[in-house]
C-alpha cells in the first residue's frame, strides 16, 4: 500500500541520515550538486538537455512513454533551469522512486 510504501522510504532515510550516508558535501562520479539548497541530490554533469527549452513539459511526456532514465534528465534539467519548481521536484522524486532509486526519491520529494 501506499502508507506501506512512505513509511519504508522514512525508515530508509532516517537509516542514511542516522549513517551520515547523505552529505551536502558528498561527491559521486557523473553527479554533482547545484547548491547547498538542494542538500543531497546529485545531477547528472553530463545531462543533454540542461539547456532545453521545455523540459519539464518533455520530461512528463517521457514518464508517460515509461522512459525512466530520460524522464530523470529532463526533470533534472527542468530543476536546474528553476531550482524552486516545486512541481518538478515532486515529478523529479516520484521518478526516482519509480526507477528505484530512493535515495535520490527522498531527497527530491523532500524539495
């Protein structure tokens, strides 16, 4: 169920947390932050479409087509073009989870 589902996703980041497995500090190949606002979610540095114009509207209509990884970087892109969007961040987390990644789930939802 879905209360089934946040409640593992909590447990998770309290464990991570409690690990100090996520630092804003932190540095992962292929990945970097933006800013210390965004605490813990890590862009892709070689994202495509950092530049494209539309791309939270491209990214939601990857996500329909079931293109995970290229749903990411859109969003990412999205984000990075409008680091407040909240829409995009939640669409951005929702992905992550969907792709299996909760780390990156939780911090995005999190925005």
């Amino acid at each position: 169920s879905d209360t089934e589902f946040w409640d593992k996703m909590q447990a998770e980041w309290e464990e991570m947390a409690r690990r100090n497995w996520i630092s804003e500090n932190q540095e992962t190949p292929g990945h970097v932050t933006i800013s210390t606002i965004e605490k813990g979610y890590y862009f892709h540095t070689e994202n495509p479409f950092k530049d494209w114009p539309g791309a939270f509207e491209e990214g939601l209509k990857k996500m329909k087509e079931g293109d995970l990884p290229v749903t990411i970087l859109y969003l990412e892109a999205a984000i990075l073009q409008e680091p407040n969007d909240a829409e995009a961040w939640q669409f951005l987390g929702i992905t992550q989870a969907e792709n299996e990644n909760e780390q990156a789930a939780i911090v995005a939802l999190q925005r």
